[in-house]
C-alpha cells in the first residue's frame, strides 16, 4: 500500500499539537489510501502556489454557495421545492443546517432518514454541501440540542451570569455536554464515511456562531474554576511563538500585561471585559476542537467555524456575544482548535471588503459562509474570489427571495422577481462560466478584485505589466460619476491581455513602466464554452470611448479608451493591448 504525502492544510498551518499532526497523518491515509468506501480522493484543503483550495474528486471547485435559513432543512418535504430553486440560482454547493436534535431526538438513537435524504436530493440536483452542524451552539444558543439536553441542567449546566440568573446557553465548560455532542458528530461523521460514497458532502461548518450572550464571561461554577486556574501553557506558548503576527488588539492586551509567559487568567489578561474575552475564546476553542478532532479522526472532512462580526474592544459600540472565532481573537482560536481549518466571518456590514481582509491571514483560509444575496452580495462574490482566493462565496437566507432583493425583509418589498431572474442567480451564471480560469489564476496569484462605490469611487490594481484604474462608471459628457455600487474582477491572459469579469465600472490601463500609453488593440464581450473563449462580439467605438478630451487624456498617458462595464448582470471582456507614444 503506496501512502502518498499531500500538503494537508492542518498540518502546514502554524503550531500544530501532536494531537492535531495524528489527525492531519490519518486523513493523509485516508485520502492517499482510498478508505473502505472509495478510492476517489477526499475533499480536502490544498495549498497550491498562492492559494489553498477545496479539492473535490481530485480538482480545484469553487464554492458558488449559498445558505438556507436555520430550519429550511429540518424535513425533506420542506426542501422539495427549494431544490429546483437552487439550480436556477447555478449554485454548486448549498450549506444545510443539521440539528443535534434532528439526528438524535432520545439519547443514543440516532435517526439518518433526513441526512440520507438531503444528500440523495442534492445529488439528482447535481449540488454539493456543506453541512452546519447546529450541536451544542446555534448564533450562541443551544436551541438545537435535544430536548433531553436542553431540559437536563444538572447533568448539562447553563452558562451563568453576574446577575445569577442562568440562559438558554449550555456552558462551555461543561465535560458532560461536550462529550454528548462529540458522540452525536462523531456518529454523524461515521455515517457519513460510511454512506456517502460520491462525496456529496464536502466540509462541516463545527456549531454556529458560538459565544457568551448576556455577559463577559460564564459565571458557572466550572467556569470561575477555570478563570483562577493558570492559563494553559499551550495558549502563552503558541502566542510567543507568534509574537510578531499576533493580531494588535491581542498583543496590545498581552503587552499592557507584561507578556507574562504563566499566570492566572486576570494576572495574564485581566479581569474585566477583554480579559473576560480572552478566557472565552479559548474555552470555545477547546470545546469544539474536542468534537472537531474526534470528527475528523473517523472522516477527516474540512471543519470551519463561522463568526457573529464584533469590533475589538477599543472600537466597540455594543457588545453582540463573547469568545467566538473573531479576527482579533484568531490567534487565541488557532492555539485552542488546532483540528479547525479556518474561521469564517459572517459579512452582512457594508465593510465587506476590510472584514474579508481581516479573516485573511497565512493561517486561514477565507470563505464567507454568510453574506448578502442581493447586488451588494453580487460585488461581494467577485471581490471575495478574486481579491482574497476566497473558496468561494455564500450569501445567506436564499431560500426566501426577498432576500435576493434587499437583504432583510423588513428592509425592502418582498422579492417580485423571478429567481433566474435575479442579481445572484446572473452573478453566479458568470462566476460559473469563469471558474476554471478564477482557480488557474487564484494559483498563479494572477488575480484581482475591485470593489466601489460612493466613498470608494476608485482603485488602482497592479496585475501583470499594467496599472490597471477601476472606476465607477463614469458620464463621457462631463466625466461625473453615474454609478454607485461598480466591481471588477482581473485576470491576466497573457503578457498584454487581462479577461476581466464586472458591473457598473470603467477600467483603464497604464504600463507599469517606461512612458508609453496603452491603447486597445482589440475587446471583445464573451463566455467560455468547453473551455475555450467564444467571442459574443467585439467591444468598439461608443463601448470603449470613455473620454473625449484626448488632448487632456495624452497628458496623463491615457488614451481616453478603455473597457466599459454597463450595470445590471456582469458580462465577460477580453482585451489585448498595444503601447504607443
Ligand atoms: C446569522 C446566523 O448565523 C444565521 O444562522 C441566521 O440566524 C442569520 N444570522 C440571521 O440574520
């Protein structure tokens, strides 16, 4: 039996524990050996070049996602008429929520009818998914444990607050929960293994959107047992290790300290809001590592875990919940759930770009699993995968249109338009026909993205040998800007040639050096069909003209020409350049 060593995520990320290496060398057998069920390979997290990838059936795949609401997949005469729906959306992948409570209604039975049925679904719908495992935590509630948990509170205590009083939240602290929950998705995991034999299933999101509503810290008895305790040394250890990357709300803490290297939690970190934070985070971290890695040592799938969004505690405006996977916070969760493969952000703010930025480090790979699925969403998409190699993009709650529209019903009318009528399901018809090349070039490091609007009308991208300028799309008349929300994505397609993807913008070109000006040697609007470019027809006269005043133009060694994207659906162009002076 020939083992072939892959490049496992897990183990060439940071500071892995020799737990966490046992894991990483078993899904190395796994994947390498063909398991019981398939010689196919597993899907797994690969570094290639300048990227990591979800590799699925032995090739990149990127993740044209979307997420169901809570309870969309709790039956499958539910789901029925949500699957057609999906396919005119041209997802590839749909991440499905999975209850502790819908597998395991009484104590040690389990019940896979719904799992086997989703997955069947999925399969004669030609999707993949993603499961979200809703176990002990959902947005920080235990409300999809069982009720045999949720109503036993001796056997599985409650978080507990400064007022005393106790929430719908089962502690972190709690052995016995946690042991519940890692026999459920360990069970879940067998299955799995052992049933879905075409890897339908490609990665588990672990519980969703832990952390401490209603207080700074668990006030459970358990828990202030621990807050007296000395901070494990592998926390103190892993954070040395990385002084220099730590994230500087984190290391500023640690710092005003003294970087004490042993301690009691409030000697290390303090006792009060941040320190509070701190000690949470690595308690949620150690909680879900414990089910992750007996997860992945049955069927080693990607595990990630997704984040309610929180500002670090110097730009706070209001606390949401404490502990969870948040970008300051990364460094405390890389060292408490080595078995987590990344931490993704749940992105509904307007600052999409700075907060997909913050997720993006050498240790984590990023992937929205929660986002817009309204145009605002379309220019996430774009941006994600093209400025961030971003696995892919899934926006949330798209089983109900209106959120197609306007994300939030409440916010705008309900969604009258047909589903392949919408921003999405044209944005991903795109993306789609792109995502051979977006993979190619996510590898190469031969990608970028633009996202603009109002207070970002503008942005520079260097690409290849050229400067590219990606505006929003401007009026020739008097050069004012006509747009309010633009995105772009480039790509290089040879030494003067750039395949660019976008909405709403116009893109000029400069050479990076010498002082010739850049003219279009030839544009063309397409799509790839069998993985060839097909010209849809040429890009010319009142398409390229964005400026007039070429006198003024020459003087900035522009041409005046350039690529124009009109709004609504993004279109595909391809250019080739020449150079004049
Ligand atoms: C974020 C959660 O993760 C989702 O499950 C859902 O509750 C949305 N919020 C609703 O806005």
């Amino acid at each position: 039996m020939v083992v072939r060593k892959r490049d496992c995520e897990g183990c060439r990320m940071r500071g892995r524990t020799t737990a966490a290496a046992t894991i990483c060398a078993l899904a190395a057998f796994l994947v390498t050996t063909g398991d019981a069920q398939t010689s196919k390979s597993l899907p797994h997290l690969e570094r290639r070049s300048h990227a990591t990838q979800l590799i699925v059936d032995g090739a990149p795949w990127l993740i044209l996602g979307a997420e169901l609401r809570g309870t969309a997949s709790s039956t499958l005469s539910n789901m029925d008429p949500i699957w057609p729906e999906l396919n005119s959306l041209h997802l590839n992948t749909v991440l499905l929520a999975l209850g502790w409570d819908w597998i395991e209604p009484t104590e040690g039975h389990f019940d896979f009818t719904l799992v086997d049925g989703l997955i069947a679904a999925a399969r004669e719908h030609h999707l993949r998914i993603v499961f979200l495992w809703f176990g002990t935590w959902k947005n920080g509630i235990s409300s999809f444990a069982p009720s045999w948990v949720k109503s036993d509170q001796h056997r599985f205590p409650r978080s507990r607050l400064s007022s005393g009083r106790s929430v719908e939240i089962i502690s972190p602290f709690s052995i016995n929960a946690r042991d519940a929950d890692t026999r459920a998705y360990s069970t879940l995991m067998r299955h799995l293994r052992d049933t879905d034999v075409d890897h339908t299933v490609l990665m588990m999101q672990m519980e969703n959107e832990v952390g401490l509503n209603g207080d700074t810290r668990d006030r459970d008895a358990a828990a202030e047992a621990a807050f007296t305790a000395p901070v494990p040394h592998e926390l103190l250890d892993s954070l040395a290790r990385h002084k220099a990357s730590l994230s500087p709300a984190l290391a500023q803490r640690w710092a005003e300290r003294g970087s004490k290297s042993a301690g009691s939690w409030s000697d290390v970190f303090g006792d009060d809001v941040v320190g509070d934070e701190i000690f949470m985070a690595w308690n949620y971290a150690r909680y879900l590592d414990h089910v992750s890695a007996a997860g992945k040592a049955i069927y080693p799938l990607p595990v990630f875990t997704n984040t309610a969004l929180d500002e670090p505690w110097d730009k706070r405006v209001k606390r949401a919940s404490s502990g969870g996977p948040q970008y300051y916070l990364l460094d405390v969760w890389k060292a408490g759930a080595p078995s987590i493969d990344f931490n993704g952000p749940d992105i509904y703010s307007a600052n999409f770009a700075e907060m997909i930025a913050a997720f993006d480090r050498p240790d984590n790979v990023v992937f929205p699993p929660e986002s817009l699925g309204d145009p605002h969403g379309v220019a996430n998409a774009f941006y994600a995968v093209g400025a961030h190699r971003s696995l892919g993009y899934s926006p949330f709650g798209i089983d109900d249109t209106s959120w197609l529209i306007n994300f939030r019903p409440d916010k705008g009318a309900p969604g009258t338009d047909a589903i392949d009528n919408t921003a999405l399901a044209k944005g991903y018809a795109v993306l789609g026909n792109l995502a051979p090349a977006i993979l190619t070039h996510q590898a190469d490091g031969s990608i970028a993205a633009a996202w603009l609007n109002k207070s970002l009308p503008h942005q520079e991208i260097l690409l290849g040998d050229y400067v590219i300028d990606v505006e929003l799309r401007r009026s020739t008349r008097d050069q004012s800007f006509l747009s309010e929300l633009g995105y772009a994505l480039v790509m290089t397609d040879g030494p003067n040639g750039y395949l660019v993807a976008g909405s709403d913008v116009q893109i000029t070109f400069r050479p990076r050096s010498g002082e010739d000006t850049a003219g279009l040697a030839d544009a063309e609007v397409g799509r790839f069909v069998d993985d060839k470019w097909v010209s849809l027809r040429k890009a010319n006269g009142d398409d390229v003209l964005l400026n007039y005043d070429l006198a003024g133009q020459a003087q900035t060694r522009q041409s005046g020409s350039g690529l124009r994207f009109l709004p609504g659906a993004p279109v595909i162009q391809r250019v080739r350049l020449y150079r004049y002076h």
